[in-house]
C-alpha cells in the first residue's frame, strides 16, 4: 500500500475516533472521588458499566459503623437521570433471607421450633411429605434439603407453549391466580426424593410452602407479618412484598436483549417469595446482620447444611469465602422483570455490601464487581 494511502487512511481513523469519543456520554455518578474508598468503588463501578446493556447501578457499603451510597448510570434508559439511594427495585431470591428471618423469628418467640414436622401447621392430612418415614421439617425448607420438587405444579406443555406467547405481565397474571389454597391443593401430590435434611438442592418452591407456614402460624398474611418485624425491630420502612407501581421512585428494569420491563408486584405462590426494597433500607438490613444483637438476626446465620466444598447454609443465607479465604456471608437475586441484586458481608468485619442494577446480563458479574472494590480496598 503506498505511504499516501496508509497516512490518509490513518488520519481518517483518527478523525472517526475523535468523533466517537466526543458523541460518547461520560457515565453519570454522584461519587465524589474524595476517598480510597470513593477510588475503589469507581474503578469496579466504571469496569461494569463499561459492558454494552448495562443501564443503572446502586452500591450501598456498610463499612465500621458508617454507610456509603454510590449511583451510576440512569434510573431509565435515555432520561440521564441518576438511580438514588431511595429508588425501589426488586430483589429477586434476596427475598428468601426475609422469609428465613420470619421463621427465625417464629422461633425465638417460641411459635415453633426448627425442627417441627411441617404437618403440624398443614391443614389435613400429608403423609406423602416424608421418605421413609422421615418428615420435612421446618430447617428442610429454610436451608434447600427438602427433597420437594422444584415446581409446585406441572403446567401441560400447550399450557407452557401458550404462555411463552404472552407478553410478561399476562403471564404473570396468569401465575397471579395461583394462591395458597392452590399450594395446599399441590402439596398432597408433592413427595420429597430423598430423606429430608441429606440432599441440599436450591429449591424456591420449597421457600414458598415456608413462606404458607408462616401465614399458618402467625395467622397473618406474609406481607403484614414481614412488613412489621421490618418496620419495628429494624427500622426498615421501605421494605415489602408489594409497593405502589405509580410511585416516581421505581427504577426501570431491562431484560438480557436491553428490553425495558414492567415493574410488578409479584403476589403469586408459584414462582417464589418476592421482595422489594431500596439501597438506604438495605444497608439497615446489613447493619442488623453485621450487629447480629436482633436474635433472630442472629440465627439465620448458624450453619445447618454443609457442603462436600466447605461451603454452607444457614436459614436462607449462603455461606463462603472470599478470594482471601475469608468468611462471608451472602444471597444474590434475579428477576425477570429485571433486576440482579447481590447482598454480601463480612461477618466479624464490620463490611457489608448491597448491589442492584437494573439489567438482567449476568449475577456473576456482581461478585466479579463486589471483588475488584474489595481487592483495591485490600491493597
């Protein structure tokens, strides 16, 4: 190629990029750069935004005693307008840790004991919910080793093929009509695989048929009974099951393909307990996991499910290491109305960290993002 066309081609190139890198909109943040803390967030922050569909992201830290509040990106595709530490998102199957808490509640008031047959709060009679004599007990359901089926009801196949036809919220409509009389209805036919408390499987299911205990024995719908633990023990007053959908403060959720979805309260008992929350109140919830002074706090975080790796469970929570090796304490969540929520701490350490964004790419992403600001803050 002669020199001519090479420099031309290559003035060309420049001229393009420079156009580019002026048309590109710098990332809105209200991070202030002013600490090591502030550095670390924004390099891992700006590392996952830099990924093409992400939208918005929210971290919250709880750090000795202090909170932090980081927002990027946009509470909705095109409006630049920054998520806050008050806009509401769902938090996927963070919502277990709420119901596991209600149980441990449950407990300490001396309503049940962990290890109650869960046909003591059943109406009727349930001898299929054993193996071999072995009953499902309230533990089984609060750390996945029920052995129960992952799905409630078997839908035929041209029901399935009809609803993938529907958009979001028709189907969710549809799943809407599936109340708790139709779990009980379900449960005389569901049969756990293997002797309770031997097998941990990942079960939503498993955390709805808790979550129908719990109205049994508090005689009060989840929500009230939830919402008023929350309110009252840790002052957390922008957490429940259902919000209002007309409120100026949802954040836009957006599935894998950047799709914007619509913000619903998910009320059925068949795809799993749902929860809706904000970065402020969750940092309440990390400080009160991270104190462990509320009991039944505190005894959601006893191990009873050990692994074959060294991983655990306690009531609900994921127990791990980081990539130290050092002990933390974890859910993650995802929604299909599109929402990635992850929710970890460091028990004894006095951190916590609550992210959400509202994008639907990848929940390891979130560890990955979780681990590059602890690592910088390691250094």
């Amino acid at each position: 190629m002669k020199p001519f066309i090479i420099s031309t081609l290559f003035y060309l190139c420049l001229i393009c990029f420079g156009a580019a890198a002026q048309n590109k909109q710098p990332l809105p943040s209200d991070n202030r750069l002013k600490t090591r803390l502030d550095s670390a967030v924004d390099q891992g922050a700006r590392h996952y935004m830099d990924t093409p569909n992400t939208v918005g992201l929210s971290i919250g830290i709880y750090k000795n005693g202090k909170t932090y509040t980081y927002n990027y990106g946009e509470v909705k595709k095109g409006s630049r307008q920054l998520p806050t530490a008050y806009s509401f998102y769902n938090l996927g199957s963070v919502a277990k840790t709420f119901v596991t808490t209600m149980l441990a509640e449950a407990v300490v008031e001396k309503r049940v004991s962990l290890h109650d047959d869960i046909r003591k709060y059943l109406p009727g009679s349930y001898p299929n919910l054993a193996f071999r004599g072995q009953p499902i007990r309230l533990i089984h359901l609060a750390n996945h080793t029920s052995g129960l089926p992952g799905t409630a009801h078997i839908f035929k196949s041209g029901v399935k093929d009809s609803l993938r036809k529907l958009s979001l919220p028709e189907q969710l409509n549809f799943y809407n009509v599936y109340k708790a009389d139709s779990l009980l209805k379900d449960l005389h036919s569901l049969k756990p695989d293997t002797i309770p408390g031997t097998k941990f499987r990942y079960n939503g299911n498993g955390m709805m048929v808790l979550t129908l205990l719990l109205e049994r024995i508090y005689h009060e719908p989840y929500e009230q009974v939830v919402t008023h633990y929350l309110k009252t023990h840790l002052d957390m007053t922008d957490t429940r099951t259902q919000i209002p959908l007309h409120s100026n403060r949802l954040a836009q959720g957006y599935d894998k393909n950047n799709q914007p979805q619509p913000y619903l309260n998910l009320v059925d008992y068949y795809n799993g307990p749902s929860m809706n929350s904000t970065i402020s109140d969750m940092l309440k919830y990390l400080k009160a996991n991270l104190s462990e002074r509320d009991p039944a706090i505190k005894l959601t975080h006893q191990v009873t499910w050990k692994n074959p790796d060294g991983t655990g469970v306690g009531l609900g929570w994921m127990m791990d290491t980081d990539y130290k090796g050092v002990k933390i304490i974890h859910h993650d969540g995802h929604t299909g109305i599109g929402f990635n929520t992850l929710c970890l701490f460091y028990p004894g350490r006095d951190l916590g960290y609550i992210i959400i964004v509202n994008d639907n790419i990848n929940q390891s992403r979130l560890y990955e993002l979780q681990k590059n600001i602890q690592q910088e803050l390691d250094r």
